[in-house]
C-alpha cells in the first residue's frame, strides 16, 4: 500500500475514533500502526494495532470503526486503555515529559552507568556479541534479581525512584537508555 493511502487510511480513522469513542487524534497517530486487511468485499476491514499492548480496531469502508475487545485469547480494551486514548493533549504532554525524565534518570543513574557496557554487549548489532549469548532483556532482569536479592543500594534507590520492585519492569526501564543510545548510533552515518 502506498504511503499517501496508508495516511489517507490513518487520517479517516483519526476522525472516525475521535467521533465514535472520543479518542485524541493526537494519541492514535502516536500509537496506533497499520497491520493490514482483512476481509474482502463489502466485509473489508482494514486492522490497526496499538505498539504497547497490541489493542486492534477495524476500520470498515463505510468509515466506521470498531474496537476488538478480544482478540484471538486474549482480552483488550480494557476501561484504562480506552480512558488513555482519551487524555487531553495537555495529558498527553505530561505523560511524554514524565517519560522523558524517567528516561534521563535511568540514563544518569549509577545503576545504569555501573552496568551499561554490559547490557549494550548483549544485544546483537554489539561488537562484543558474540552467538548463543543471553539476550539483553534476559541479562538485564538476572541482573535485576542477583542486585535484588544482594540488597544492592544502587538498585534499591532505582526501584524507590521508579516506584516498582517488579524485576521485568525495572529491566524494561533499565534498558530504555540502550534502546534510545542504539538507535541513535543507528542513524549516524557511516
């Protein structure tokens, strides 16, 4: 599909959601990815899928959406997710900022800067990886429960500061800086 279409695509079910369930336009452009269709005839869909928690909706080609509020096992939609996609830009805005300064607290946190050439080498585009290696996510949240269960003050001061003690949250929030260093370095040119 062509890029124009697939805007087209985007900019109708930007309306269509901010008609029918009150969504911020500004939320689905931000969230929601196009997977493809479904269907044929007068029965094509064309799916959306949220990047977070993988939520669809159907856009039909009467410009009406509708919301999968389960999808194969799994159940989506739930009253929190719809209320998200409803924050006002003013919302929006305060959720960017607070991840923002989670991200540069991560970033500049002694646990982070103790353990980051570790976790960078586990990720494949690494110079220092090699085959058959435990992924980053894998050595990051081990390395969340040998610092949890050593009582490591560096880790006790992420974990008070993040407001979790779940070992797959903080190894998701202890990897962001990778991902963010990782992309930048992906996008210099050679």
């Amino acid at each position: 599909m062509s890029p124009a279409k697939m805007n087209a695509l985007m900019d109708t079910l930007k309306l269509t959601c901010a008609r029918q369930f009150r969504f911020n336009p500004r939320r689905i452009a931000a969230d929601m990815r196009y997977k493809g269709t479904e269907g044929q005839g007068n029965h094509l869909v064309h799916v959306f899928k949220d990047v977070h928690t993988h939520s669809q909706i159907e856009l039909n080609t009467h410009s009406m959406a509708t919301l999968r509020e389960q999808h194969g096992e799994t159940p989506h939609w739930d009253e929190a997710e719809k209320m998200r996609y409803c924050h006002t830009d003013a919302e929006i805005d305060a959720e960017i900022a607070a991840k923002q300064a989670e991200l540069e607290y991560t970033r500049t946190s002694a646990l982070y800067q103790d353990h980051r050439e570790q976790l960078l080498s586990h990720y494949k585009d690494s110079p220092h990886y090699r085959e058959g290696m435990p992924t980053a996510r894998e050595v990051a949240r081990a390395l969340v429960v040998t610092l949890g269960d050593a009582k490591d003050p560096r880790l006790s001061e992420f974990a008070a500061h993040m407001h979790t003690s779940d070992p797959e949250q903080l190894s998701h929030l202890l990897l962001a800086p990778c991902h963010i260093e990782r992309a930048a370095g992906a996008a210099k040119p050679a």
